[in-house]
C-alpha cells in the first residue's frame, strides 16, 4: 500500500566524481547546483566506496549501493545481483513507490527490471562516448535484448558490429540525455498519489572527458593548478599500473597534459551541475520540493595525476572517498559530518528515513538516520564505526581511521605497507611506514586489518586467497 505521508526521493549518482570535487568542498569547480544542495542538507565529508575486486570500480560500488552488502558479500564483483539480495528499487516497490530508472546501470538486466517500474534511457555497461550512448527505452517485460548494427572501423572494413541498445541520440550528451529524461518523468507521472524515487545515475565526469564547448573554455589548462601530490609516477608496483585508466595519460606523468585532464574533469563537473539543477528545478514545478529526499553521491574517486595515477584502482582517499549528502524534510541542513561512512549505508538510511524495515539481505551496512536528523546532530559523533576497511583486487587493503590510514600490497609475490598521518600529511605524500615513532600505530592497525579480513568473506573468495596468500594471513 502507497503512503502519501511518505516523502519523494531523488537519488542522483555521478560516475568518477572525487570526494573534493565540487565547489563547496574547496576546488575552483563552478558548481552552484550540487553546493545549493550541500547548504541544504547534511554533507558526509568522509564518505567512502569499499573498494572493488574487478578494475571497473563503478560495478562492485553500485552493486553495494542498490543492495546494502559489503563488497565480498556480493555475487560476480556485481555484474548480476541473485533474486535473494532485495534491491533498493525492489524495497520501495514493495513499499508503495512508483520507481524510474535512467542512465548507467552496471549491475545486469534483471536486477534492472526488478527494480524499477518506469525509466528511460537506460544505458547498460560501463563507458560509452557520451555523443553517442547506446541507451533503451524502458522495457516493462525487462528484456533489454535489442542490438543496433554498427562498424567500428568503417575506413577498413565493412564488418559489422553489434552494441545493445535499442536507439541512440547522435550527437546529444549523455548527461543531457539523462536530465531530459528524467525531467519527463516528473513532469508527466499519471499518478500524483504515489510516492516516487527516482533514480539519474549520470556517466559523467567518467571518461572520454568531453562536454559542450562553453564549459570547457572556463578552464583554461594553463590556469589549473596541480595537486600538491602530483607525481610523474607512481613509486612502486601497486598491482594496477597499466591498466585502461592508467594508459590515459603518457608515461611519465607530464604536468602539461595533466593539467589538461584536470581542466576537462572540472569542465565536466560543471556541465554535470547544471544538468543536476534541471532536475532539481523540476521537482519543484512538478513535484514537492519541501517533500522530497534528495541523496546526492559519487560512485568512486578519480586520481587525475595524484600519485603518478590517473585512474580509481588504488586506497588513497582521492579514489576510495566520494561525495555524500542528503538533504529534505528532516534532515539537518548546512551540516558537514565527518563520520567514517561507506556508499553502502544509503539503503539502509534511507529504509529508516521511511520507517521501513530494513531487508535481511542486507550484510555490513548501516544506517546514517541518526546524523542526519536534527534532533540528533549536535551530539552525534558517528556511526559507532572507528575504522573502514578497504580493498582492491588480489593486490591491496587498507584500514582507515579519522587519523592515519596502512595500505598493504601484494603484488608479484612482494609485500610492503604504506601508513599516513592523515592530520600532519591529508595528501598522503608521506609514508611513515618505517618510522619507529609510529611503530604501535602500524601493529594496531594491522591487527584491525587481519581481524576486517577475517570478518569481511574474503577469505572465501579468489581475491583474498591471493593476498592474504602473499601478505601472511592463513584461512581458518
């Protein structure tokens, strides 16, 4: 049964997006949208992706989003999600909301399908030219099985290949395509009785990095600065060096071309906002504003240059820390909030937010209700968490707290550690690893690091047998 007393929820993700990247965290990014939304409500400024098994970070980081579970609770790094793990959309279904789906869903056909009840739109994968993105009209059967021909080198052959998609917009971008869609649905819902969600997973700032012309002239290369940790390259074998996203810039890291894929990032971003303000401005023509949770969020980071590193696949926070911020009815506005927190405690939020019970499937996520309820912030200090804990692949773990953060590595059967004191050292420039001074902070945190292994489900999987093989951690 629907439930008119319950608020409308509007959850926009973004693909890429780093913790800092937006105007209200510090950066020179125009992005009036997204920090109107911060002032509105609470910004979790330590907001955290547990990692990925696989280098397509975003799959393993929806997977957890939609459904509440850890990172090695999930089946497939997340390409499919089984009948017996409830969805987000599913929970909502069941609880009387209208549910519509448009953009990049990374995470299998029929946990799209048992999802939503409306979309548009919807792309299926990873990347795509955002000029050109194969995209589906939403399917009430859920098939999603057509395929539109097409040559890749037309220059030089005339093989014909096949992408799944059912139409494409030729020369429309794909974070306008989204907003449009989007802004339809609100504007022409049948029923006005029914509570809704809706869900605008955008492909932006993802690479290609390519927007409309007019953003991209607000940042001018040679007026970006370079991170204070920029690198031409990364110190040691991490385990993902030459991977896709790493091959995006040469080798080593020229501070002239990563300046010019700072500026891209940013101009993005902001081309990003403004299609974030259109649905923002739709909800208020078309729906109630002052009734409707917004939840605002980054799939993963991006390094951009830091660390001699261009892509996600790495612990340092500008690939593991991500964007947070709800904001409606009940929810304490202009609030940051430095709990340690992970992408996966969203489902479990927003079942309390709604008084609804939280699905049993549901393993390693909680909810974030009491930090964002004003009854509760001037005295919350966090999620009872003291610690995240934080993998990649067979090749890294990391445990952080709100002070320090130890790496290991396991990579061509090598194993060090990195430790950074995040007060005196934010950038993680600085590895104290060695530092006989931080001895008992390295034990202590290994400790928590071997006790996370053990509690997480890794050890029943390839990725942990791997490391933990190399890094010295016996099952059982």
């Amino acid at each position: 049964m629907s439930n008119p007393t319950r608020p409308d929820i509007v959850f926009i993700l973004t693909d890429d997006q780093r913790f800092d990247a937006f105007g209200a965290a510090g950066l020179p990014i125009e992005t009036p949208n997204i920090d109107a939304l911060v002032e509105r409500g609470t910004w979790f400024t330590h907001a955290h992706v547990a990692g990925g098994t696989v280098g397509a970070i975003c799959m393993p980081s929806r997977a957890m989003i939609h459904t509440g579970r850890s990172l090695f609770r999930l089946r497939d790094s997340g390409a499919t999600v089984p009948a017996g793990h409830t969805l987000l959309g599913e929970a909502l279904r069941s609880a009387g909301y209208e549910t519509f789906g448009s953009g990049k869903w990374h995470n299998g056909r029929e946990a799209f399908a048992r999802s939503f009840t409306a979309g548009d739109e919807i792309f299926f994968g990873g990347m795509a030219d955002h000029w050109n993105v194969p995209v589906y009209h939403y399917d009430p059967d859920g098939r999603y099985d057509a395929r539109l021909p097409y040559i890749s080198e037309a220059f030089v052959t005339n093989e014909l290949e096949y992408r799944h998609a059912d139409h494409l917009h030729a020369g429309r971008h794909s974070s306008e395509i989204i907003a449009d869609a989007t802004v339809a649905f609100l504007s022409e819902r049948r029923s006005r009785e029914t509570p809704y969600f809706v869900y605008s997973a955008f492909l932006a700032p993802h690479d290609p990095r390519t927007m409309p012309q007019e953003f991209l002239d607000r940042y001018p290369p040679e007026s970006v600065e370079l991170p204070p940790n920029f690198a031409a390259g990364h110190p040691f074998n991490n385990g993902a060096l030459h991977i896709r996203d790493e091959e995006l810039a040469a080798f080593p890291r020229d501070p002239e071309e990563v300046r010019r894929h700072i500026a891209e990032y940013y101009a993005m971003i902001t081309h990003l906002d403004s299609c974030i303000g259109r649905i923002v401005s739709a909800v208020a023509e078309h729906g109630n504003l002052e009734n409707t949770v917004f939840v605002l969020a980054g799939d993963n980071g991006l390094a951009v240059g830091q660390h001699g590193l261009m892509g996600k696949q790495s612990l340092y926070d500008h690939s593991s820390r991500v964007p947070l911020v709800f904001a409606g009815p009940g929810i304490a506005p202009g609030r940051r909030d430095d709990s340690l927190v992970y992408l996966h405690d969203i489902f479990p939020t927003l079942c309390t937010l709604l008084g609804l019970d939280e699905p049993d499937s549901m393993l390693g996520s909680r909810s974030l209700e009491p930090l964002v309820r004003p009854e509760a912030a001037a005295g919350a200090a966090d999620t009872g968490r003291d610690h995240l804990y934080l993998a990649y692949a067979s090749f890294q773990r990391g445990v952080r707290t709100r002070t320090h953060k130890l790496v290991e590595y396991a990579v061509e059967g090598r194993h060090r550690a990195q430790l950074f004191d995040l007060q005196s050292d934010p950038w993680e420039r600085h590895s104290v690893a060695d530092d006989p001074a931080y001895a008992s902070i390295r034990t202590e945190l290994a400790s928590t690091l071997r006790a996370e292994a053990r509690g997480s489900g890794e050890m029943d999987t390839q990725w942990g047998r791997e490391f933990w093989e190399v890094a010295g951690l016996a099952r059982g």
